[in-house]
C-alpha cells in the first residue's frame, strides 16, 4: 500500500511591494516614494512627495491579488472616493488615486507625522485626561462624515492618528458605507467586514442595514479601552471600577455607546461628544460612600433582586450595585423573577427591593412581573426602570404599585441614592 500523498503546500504569499517597485510603476513626475512606514489588512503604506507641489503625502498601495473576494477592489475604490468628498479637519485628506499597473492599486493621502492611537496605547502613553481631549474630536471627525451620509463602519485605534499638534485624525474609510446606497455589512461571499473587537452586533447580520449607530457602537468601545487600557471583553466591570477616581458619568456613556440594541446607544455620535465634553466642563462632585447595610431587621446587607434583559445593563446595575455593598440576584425574564422571589419568601429571606424593566420584549414585562409579586408580597418595594420615560407607568409609577421610578440611562450616584432612599421607606414602614 503506497503512502498517502502530502498535500501541496500552500502558495506562498507575495512579499509587499518595495519602495523600488512602486517608485519603478509610479507614472513619471507625480510623487517620489522614499520610505515604507506602515502595513495592514488592507494594503502597505508609504512616505512620498508630491513633486508638483513638494508637500509631504503619504501613498498607499493594494496589491489586487490580495483581495478575498470579488469585491475588493471596488472597496478600495470606495475607499478613496469616499474619503475625497470628505473635507475635515480631523479627517486625513485624499489627493490622488489609481493603478499602478495590473497589479497595483494607489491612493494618495495627506501625511500624518504622528502615530495610530494603537500604538500610543500599547507604549503606556494613553491617560483618561488624554482620551477625554482625543474623543470628542474623533466624534467630530464621525460627525462631519455622517452629516455627508458616510459611515466608517471601521473605527478602531490603527485607524486614529494623532500629529505632533495633538490634532485626531480618522484614516481608512475603506469599508465606508454611503448611506444613499443599499449595501450591507457583510459581503456577497459571506465575510464580515470591520474588526471583530469593535465591531457592533449589526454588522454580523446580513439580513440587517448598518447604519451610522455602528460607528457609535465602536466609539464606544474604544473609549473603554482608552479610559482603561483594557477592552471590554466578557464580563467587563464599569471603567471607573478599574480606574479608581475616573468620573463615573463616563460608565453611563460607554455602556450607552455600546448597547446591544442599537435603538438603545446614543442616536447620533453628536450626543455622545457632547456627553464626553460635559465631563471635562464641569467635573463631577465626591462619589457616594457604599450603602450600610440595612435589611429588613436582619442586620444583613440588603437583598435586591433585578430584572433585566439587556446583558450590558444588567452587568453594569449589577456591579454598581454590587460596589455598594448590596446583594444582588439577577433575571432576565419576569418569570424567572417570580420564581426566585417565592423562592426567597419561602426560605425566609425576602427581597428587601425589586429593580424591574419595564419592557421586556420576548418575556414577561416588569408591570406584568409586578402585578403578580404584589399578590405574593403584597408590602414589596420595587423600582421601575426604563428609557421610555413618557411611558404612563414611568410618569406615574406609584398609580401602578411601583415605589419609585429609574430612567435610563443611569447615573450611578442617582441610581444608588434612590435604593438608598426607596430602602429607607421600607425600614419606616417596618417601624410603624
């Protein structure tokens, strides 16, 4: 029996191209090439002048035989069309594109003499002050361009460059979406376009149009990484829990930026700057001390059980709350939340406050869920949460057997000084 036969090996992958290769095609008298600074998914990057004008550019190159599908070379074009009707300040501008050959595609750019926010990150320069200063112009770059009907769709550290004047500027819109034109995320050929760790949960459904809300999304989850140095992989605490002292008004704007539910985060990028930039203008005032424990007279720290479908928010309420030394059970669906209190009641150890979500789309909502735990507890402290605020329970909670009522999104000096208080108004109650 004769052996099986190795597979062939895998081709090797072209070299990227030299600066003698690209000098060699470039068409004569337009740029001179001098140095290759920088290589990425979506081509290699070099340092050039435009002899015409002798100004600085910087000149990048697509090999087309790296395209993973069909379309790649139209993304390129995208990319390069898309940036030129860009004109902004803290966007890098586009001069010139083409081909260099049949092998080669180019565009010309404005020279960044600085580094990607990536790479500030990963030398320890990145502090909360710096990224309070860099957000809000990264939103404005975001602004500018959705304001055109363009969405990044790409927004991540090596896509931010920051010059020597501390000026932001966004770079690579090669995944680019006009919003005038019916194109989706991910590609006939079925890859996702964007960075997975930036990525919104839109952009992994074909069946759904991206819109400006992933760029949001994104936003988002750099400003995390930014504020903390880490990103907001799994169960992720509150930034200010990894960085004591950060203004915990900046908990609120990430974990809006970074909704599951799109219709959830910030509706345009403009709110989150302005959010970013009424932190730096007026700074927040002593964080609460945690709660003392007070329970129903059993000197233990108080029980809150919550309820809760949005895993982002029910992590954030939960570690919050957690920060301020109560016990918390959590749930995502009214009858789950039924369950556990019963459960409790029976055991001897009730609840001494319920947190519920007023809608809760494919469960039993918080006013269903409270109606039922009024009949097993008919002296239940219970908080009403939602961001519908003109909804009639949330205008007028007590008419609906709520104690109080928590809009979203939440403040979390707000959110614990209203159990605080909700908590104190059982304690009376017990006493008389």
């Amino acid at each position: 029996m004769s052996p099986a036969a190795e597979a062939p090996p895998a081709p090797a992958r072209p070299s990227p191209p030299s600066v003698e290769d690209i000098t060699r095609m470039m068409p004569l008298g337009r740029y001179s090439v001098q140095a290759r600074v920088g290589m990425g998914g979506m081509g290699t990057v070099f340092r050039g002048t435009q002899l015409s004008l002798g100004r600085p550019v910087a000149v990048k190159v697509l090999r087309v035989s790296d395209g993973y599908d069909y379309a790649f070379e139209d993304r390129f074009r995208r990319e390069a069309k898309a940036m030129a009707q860009l004109s902004h300040p803290n966007i890098v501008a586009i001069y010139d594109y083409g081909h260099l050959g049949s092998e080669f595609l180019f565009f010309v750019m404005e020279f960044v003499d600085g580094m990607d926010m990536g790479e500030i990150m990963r030398q320890g320069r990145m502090t909360p002050e710096l990224a309070l200063q860099l957000l809000p112009q990264i939103c404005l770059a975001l602004e500018y361009a959705h304001s055109k009907g363009i969405v990044h769709r790409d927004v991540k550290p090596a896509n931010i460059m920051l010059n020597r004047q501390g000026e932001v500027k966004v770079t690579d819109f090669g995944l680019a979406k006009n919003l005038t034109k019916q194109q989706t995320m991910v590609t006939e050929t079925h890859l996702v376009m964007g960075t997975p760790e930036y990525a919104a949960p839109e952009q992994y459904d074909a069946h759904r149009e991206v819109d400006h809300r992933a760029d949001i999304y994104a936003v988002g989850v750099m400003a995390y990484q930014m504020l903390t140095g880490a990103l907001p992989r799994g169960s992720w605490l509150p930034p200010s829990q990894l960085r004591p002292g950060l203004d915990t008004r900046l908990d609120t704007i990430v974990t809006k930026a970074m909704m599951q539910d799109r219709a959830q985060r910030y509706q345009s990028i403009t709110d989150m700057r302005r959010a970013l930039q009424a932190v730096t203008a007026q700074p927040a005032s002593q964080p609460l001390k945690p709660a003392a424990p007070a329970t129903r007279g059993r000197g233990t720290a108080p029980r809150i059980l919550l309820l809760e479908d949005d895993l982002l928010v029910r992590d954030l309420l939960r570690r919050t709350l957690e920060w301020a030394k109560f016990e918390v059970h959590e749930t995502g669906d009214g009858k789950d939340t039924l369950r556990l209190y019963q459960e409790a009641m029976q055991a001897g150890r009730p609840y001494d406050l319920v947190i519920l979500d007023l809608t809760i789309p494919d469960g039993m909502c918080g006013r269903e869920t409270m109606s039922h735990l009024r009949r097993i507890d008919p002296q239940i402290l219970a908080i009403v949460s939602s961001g519908y605020r003109d909804d009639p329970v949330m205008k007028d909670s007590a008419a609906h057997g709520f104690t109080a009522a928590l809009p979203k999104p939440y403040q979390r000096e707000a959110l614990i000084q209203l159990v605080n208080t909700v908590l104190a108004v059982g304690r009376k109650k017990a006493v008389s």
